[in-house]
C-alpha cells in the first residue's frame, strides 16, 4: 500500500520535542516579563467574605488580574454563576502548591481567563467541575446538566490546559451545555508518579492544537497517567494522542474510555507516541464516535517511534477515517505491539469528509518509511471478532514487522 510519511507537521523531529517546547515557554515567559501587567501581584483565594463570588476582591490575597489566580484552599470555594468581570487572570491555579486541596466550581457564565491554567500542581491536588454541583447525574462527573464555560482569552495561541501535573492530582469535570475552549490540553503532563483525569458528560472541549492524554510536555519520568472518560458530549482537535511520549525512555500510560460523546480530529489521532516498552497507549470504544482526518493530512497512527505498547478495543460505536485516511500500525521505526481488537461497531474508511466511503486508505499492518531507521519491526494485529469494517485495502509494507489480519467473527 502506497502510504504518506505519518509524521506530525509540528513535530519534524519528536526527539527534540520536549526541549523545543520548554525553550517555547521559557520564550513566551521572557516575552510576558516585559509586560506592563507582569509587576501585578499574584492573588491568593481566601474565601474571607461571606460569599463564593470569584469577582469579590475581599475573597483574595490581591487581586490577580494581570497575574495569576491560585485557589488552593476549599474555603468557601469558588462558585461561578455568571461571566467574570473584575478579576480576569492570566492564568489560573487550582491546588497548585504542595500539599494543598483546591476547587472551583463553574455552575453557569464563563469563568474567563487570559493564557495557561493548572488544575493540580507541585503536589496539590486541584478539581475544576464545569457542572451543576448541586445536583447528581452525570455518568463520569456524578454531577448534574449545568450551562457554565471555562475559556481561555488567547485559545488560539499560547494556552495551555494542564491537568495533574509534578506528582499532583488534577480532575477536570465537566457535565455542561457550555464549552471548554484552549489551545492545548495536556492531561498529566509529566512523568513524576501524577495523574491527571478528564470527565465529559456533556458540553463541547475545542482544541484548537493537541490534547495529550497521558503526555511528556513537561518531559518523560517514571510514571504519568492520563485518563478521558467520555459519556457524552463533543472533543474537537487538531490532534489527539494517547501516550504521548518524547524518547525511548517514557514510561507513559494513557487511557481513553468511551461509552458515548463523540472525539473529533482535524488530522492525528495517535496512540503510544515515543516510549519504552512500559509506555502504554489504551482506548476502549463502548459507543461513542471517533471521527479522524476530518480536514485532511492526517491518520490513526497505532504506534509512532520506539518500543512502545498500544491497544484499541472497540465494543460499539464508530470509528470513521475521513479524507482518504489511514490505519497505520508502526511509524517511523516502531518496535512494539500494536492491536486493533474490533467486538462491534463500525470501522469505516471514506474518500471524503464521511460520505462515499472508498478512497486511497487502509490499515497498513506494519509501516516501511524511506529511511531504514524508519522500518517497523514490531509485532501488529487487527482482530475483526464482531461488527463491520468497510476497507479500501488491506497490507502491509514493512520488511521486518510481523502483521496479523485475524478473521474471528
């Protein structure tokens, strides 16, 4: 099968990854130092007046507009209920200092804030609930239809969603008619032992970059576990990756479980990017919908670089590869295992933006780049035990992986 060089635009050499992303931070840091705003002072919640109102300044330390929000206290924690006008922050840090506990709750309007957000950091702990708090039922949240947003000023540039970061524990949930709105969002973005969990119910997460899920932004260490439960509701991305790694040293694990809601990618929907034979990459589709390459340039990578592992289980649901996509299994010199293991559902591959199915893709059992570090050698099964699976073309182009195509239904 005649297939395109898989490797990410923004991401030319994956090694280097890391280092070009802190040098970008410390670039955009530099930049903010020279600010007027950067003489503000950081405010600290403190919950000191009698209400939960995010815009009474006696509530904080300072206030932090022009700098950053820490709520590390649940005080009489914030409860937002309307937009946001008197203290806008740069960013937002929620249980972000050791040994800390901190929430807030976004019930309706838009908690409005300008660049980066943490929830969970140093060895804190941080929730963010985008819901009605005062009732139950959502299937991941256990909170209630709530109409509140959460929304970064520059989403299109230089946000950064962190959740569970440097040994800390950081759960976003969100059961909402609103929306979640930054430029990347990175669900345990570093290796140091923390975890990181999103929970979407209902409401809409727009991406305009890469949710990580399970990610080396911050570089690799020895554990960092990133979780998306989806029961409803929409992600929109340019790219997705589960297990995003940097080096063959990463450690990684990152999980997606879908029982409803639908995962939108502009291009990538990767799993197990860059790691050791401990980094693992798990999806499970139990009726939801991933709609990948939906703009074009894209594919479902199944294992990019290294010895990493990876597994996708699909139950139910769909799984559509739009714009002549395809199912590639060991890119750019993977060595590890790769299944695909279909119980039902729907596995679809489509010439266009998902109506006439066909086109140039497959499932490519095994990838063969022009450059011999960038031959496949792992090992790489679909097993069609149930559902249907509408294919162009079936193969297999690497000389030395190993590729298993298994009739078990």
């Amino acid at each position: 099968m005649k297939t395109m060089n898989p490797t990410h635009p923004q991401n030319p050499k994956p090694r280097n990854r890391a280092f070009k992303q802190l040098t970008a931070v410390g670039l955009s840091l530099l930049t903010l130092v020279g600010l007027p705003f950067a003489s503000r002072a950081d405010g600290n919640w403190t919950g000191n007046a009698a209400d939960n109102n995010w815009d009474n300044l006696s509530n904080w330390s300072a206030d932090p507009s022009g700098a950053a929000a820490f709520v590390n206290t649940n005080n009489n924690r914030p409860i937002v209920t309307a937009n946001n006008t008197v203290v806008i922050p740069n960013d937002i840090k929620i249980g972000a200092s050791p040994g800390t506990t901190g929430r807030v709750d976004v019930v309706s309007g838009t908690l409005n804030y300008v660049y980066w957000s943490f929830i969970g950091d140093w060895d804190g702990n941080g929730t963010l609930n985008i819901a009605d708090t005062s009732t139950s039922g959502g299937a991941f949240t256990g909170y209630g239809l709530g109409s509140g947003s959460y929304v970064s000023a520059n989403a299109a540039g230089n946000a950064n969603l962190q959740v569970g970061l440097y040994q800390s524990t950081g759960v976003i949930n969100m059961n909402t008619t609103g929306t979640l709105d930054t430029q990347n969002l990175n669900i345990s973005p570093n290796g140091q032992a923390g975890s990181g969990t999103v929970n979407l119910d209902n409401g809409t997460i727009n991406v305009t970059g890469e949710v990580q899920v399970g990610s080396s932004f911050w570089g690799n260490g020895t554990t960092s576990l990133g979780y998306l439960n989806v029961s409803g509701g929409t992600v929109n991305a340019d790219i997705i990756s589960v297990a995003r790694g940097d080096n063959n040293s990463a450690a990684i694990k990152g999980t997606v479980n879908l029982t409803g809601g639908t995962l939108n990618t502009k291009r990538y929907f990767t799993l197990a990017f860059a790691g050791s034979s401990s980094l693992l990459a798990a999806v499970t589709n139990s009726g939801g919908t991933i709609n990948v390459n939906t703009t074009g340039g894209g594919n479902l990578e199944m294992g990019v670089w290294d010895p990493a592992n990876l597994r996708f289980v699909m139950n139910s649901g769909a799984v559509t590869l739009q714009n002549n996509a395809s199912m590639i299994f060991g890119v750019l010199g993977q060595s590890g295992t790769g299944t695909f293991e279909q119980n039902g559902g729907t596995v679809a591959f489509y010439s266009d933006a998902g109506t006439t199915l066909g086109g140039t893709g497959g499932i490519v059992l095994g990838n063969q780049g022009a450059q011999p570090w960038e031959v496949s050698s792992g090992t790489y099964n679909y097993n069609l035990n149930g559902g249907t699976l509408t294919v162009p073309q079936i193969g297999k182009t690497s000389v030395a992986g190993t590729g298993n195509f298994n009739f078990n239904g």
